[in-house]
C-alpha cells in the first residue's frame, strides 16, 4: 500500500516546526536562511504527501516550483550576506535594520 498520509505529514509538521524555531531563536543570518529552509522544505514534504494521496502530479510540480523559489532565495540572501561582512558589520539580525543605501 505505501506510506500513509498522516507520516508525511507528521514528518512535514517536525521539519517546520523546527524552522519555525530556528527562525524565531536565531540571530545569525546563515542560520536563519537555514530555518527558512526547513520550513520550506516542510511544506514540501506535505505537498508531495497530499500528491500521493490524491493520485495527482500537481503536488510534485507546485514543490518543483517552491524548490526553484528557495534556490533563488539562498542565491539573494547569501549574497546580502556577504555584503554585508566584506563591509565588517557584525552579522546579527536585529542591528541589520539600521544599514542603508
């Protein structure tokens, strides 16, 4: 029969709930980036569990297209990342908010 639905989603429900307590914990920016993703990557985990439970490749495709996103979103955060050290700002999110231009 397979996998049932409730271990995708259980399994989906750990990895966000872990970034979601990543993100709300953390203040480095490389680990908040990290939380980001595992909560992404949760949401996928349930996206391809509803897939499979309903017999439908929409799930897989809408999970292509949030991988696609959270790639490009690394590319842009890493790179706001490495500006701002080779500036040699202390890398804390919360003294971020006064950085301008």
């Amino acid at each position: 029969m397979g996998i049932s639905l409730m271990y995708y989603l259980l399994v989906s429900g750990g990895l966000f709930a872990l970034g979601l307590l990543g993100v709300l914990i953390r203040r480095n920016p490389l680990l908040l980036l990290l939380s980001v993703e595992l909560m992404l990557n949760g949401a996928n985990v349930a996206l391809i569990g509803f897939s499979r439970h309903w017999n439908s490749t929409d799930g897989q495709v809408f999970a292509l297209v949030v991988m696609v996103v959270a790639a490009a979103e690394v590319v842009i955060g890493l790179g706001l990342i490495v500006a701002v050290f080779r500036q040699r700002i202390a890398l804390d999110v919360d003294g971020m908010d006064h950085l301008k231009g």
